[in-house]
C-alpha cells in the first residue's frame, strides 16, 4: 500500500469529515442517515489520516505529487 492522497487532498478530506461528523449528530429523527453520516466522516477522516483511498487506487488516480514525503 502506497500513499496516493496529496496534502491538499488530506485537508479537503478531514473538513469534509468534519462537516459530516456534525451533521451525524445533530440529526437526531432518523438513525440511519445518523450512522451512514457518522461511517462515511469515519472513513474520510481515516483515509486522509493514512493518505491512502482504495477507491483511488481502484481509479489509478494520484493527488500525491512525487516529492512529497511520506508522513513520519
């Protein structure tokens, strides 16, 4: 497995989790649109904390440019 989630891509991810994340817990009616809400912030927040998303690599799509490092 190899980082294919650029920097740019990590931050756009985490504030996309962020906004689902909140959304998840502030609708309270339906526990099902709670808990997809709540995995799908999940998954995003995992794969910009990795750097790596299988659907991309599924794609063949890289947002890492080639001198970036991988995080220590």
């Amino acid at each position: 497995m190899f980082n294919n989630v650029g920097r740019f891509d990590q931050i756009v991810r985490l504030l996309l989790a962020q906004v689902l994340l909140y959304a998840g817990l502030s609708v309270y009616q339906d526990t099902g649109l709670v808990v997809g809400l709540d995995i799908a912030a999940a998954l995003l927040a995992f794969s910009a904390a990795i750097g790596f998303c299988g659907i991309y690599r599924l794609l063949n799509i890289n947002t890492r440019p080639p001198h970036d490092h991988p995080p220590v």
